[in-house]
C-alpha cells in the first residue's frame, strides 16, 4: 500500500513554515541545571532531538502514556531559513527566521531511569505532543520568558540567562549536522520545571511574541 505523509507546519507571520527536525540544547540555564542536579557544560552545548512528530500546536495537549510524572519546560525555538554547515555565529544569526515560544514536554519518570541506567533519553523527550510551539514570528525576543500553571507562576526567567546565545547553539549544531531550512531549535528552559496534571492550564510567554495556551486533558 501506497501513502502519503503530511509535513507538520507552523504559523510564520501568516504563512506555512514546514517543519523538518527538532534540535533542543539542555542545561542551557545554570538554574535549571542546578535543580536538577547537574554540572554545566561551558565548553560546547548539550543536546537531544525530537522527531518532528512529537510537534503540536497549543490547545489541548494529551497526558502522555508510560509516565506518571510529566514535566514542562519553557523554551525559546528558533526556526531556521537557510542551509548551514560549519556556520560562524554571525552567519548562524542570519539563518533564523523566526522565533516562538516553546513547551518541551518531558516524562521526568523516564529521564531519571534513563540517566541512572546510563541510557538515551528517546522515551522521556520525544513522543507525541512533546514539543508544544506557538505560532513563529520575525520579531525579535525577550527578555522575559514565563510560564504559569492554573494562573500560578512556576518558570520565571531572562533570555539573557542563557549560557549559549541563539547564535552560538545554531553555529554549534551546524558543525555536526547540516542544517536546512525547516529545522527547529529549542534553546533550554529557565528554573521552575514541575510536574502537570490532567486539566492543569498553561500559559506560556516570551517577550514581544505570540503567546502560548494550552490545557492538559
């Protein structure tokens, strides 16, 4: 049998952005790295991937399966617009087209076995409705990104907190992928992360850009 799959989109200033893979740096935020027990890498980022499935757009967002404690983590994306291989970082800056609000949705259950067996991380990161993202902008972003649950603040930060700049993250990447047009990158999320429940309401924002709202069912 024959199919056809259908490429995931996102809202760039009223037009489709395809979406093709979906990088994301950890312990971008002392913070954040700090409450969950971990050393800084200052030397070059850390990373994982996300399949370009686990992408949704806000709205109701399903509790995943096999975890019972499913964490969120505000993020910057940047979207990018053009092919990059062993980018300086101002031609990195240049490669991104848009910016947008992000949740990586983590099943934490998952990722503290997966760390203390010494195993990847696929199942606690990338599953369905993992990467939830609001609609891109051209905009620039900042500085504050939050995020609150039920109307309580729970991650309340600066993007100039972050350890790698947007610029050196996609430099970065492109010395060990090449990049192209449609790749995604989720830059790391400030302190704050904290366990969601069935019916818990997100709300999701970064500075000048089109916010995020979404309900867990």
């Amino acid at each position: 049998m024959i199919f056809t799959l259908e490429t995931p989109t996102l809202p760039l200033d009223g037009q489709d952005f395809p979406v093709r893979r979906i990088f994301c740096i950890g312990r971008n935020y002392a913070d954040h790295a700090a409450e969950m027990g971990n050393e800084v890498d200052r030397e070059k980022p850390f990373f994982f991937t996300k399949s370009a499935h686990a992408l949704t757009t806000p709205g109701d967002v399903p509790y995943p399966p096999g975890t019972a404690d499913l964490h969120h983590e505000v993020e910057l994306v940047l979207a990018i617009g053009a092919e990059l291989s062993g980018a300086t970082p101002d031609q990195a800056a240049a490669a991104i087209i848009g910016r947008a609000v992000g949740i990586d949705m983590t099943r934490r259950d998952l990722q503290a076995e997966a760390k203390d067996k010494r195993r990847p991380w696929d199942a606690a990161k990338d599953f369905d409705f993992s990467a939830v993202i609001a609609p891109l902008s051209s905009a620039p972003a900042g500085p504050g990104i939050r995020l609150s649950v039920n109307g309580a603040v729970r991650q309340d930060g600066r993007l100039d907190q972050m350890i790698f700049s947007e610029a050196e993250i996609v430099a970065f990447l492109s010395t060990l992928y090449r990049l192209m047009p449609g790749d995604l990158v989720m830059t790391g999320t400030p302190a704050g992360v904290s366990a969601l429940m069935r019916g818990d309401q997100i709300e999701a924002s970064i500075d000048g850009l089109p916010p995020l709202s979404a309900r867990i069912t």
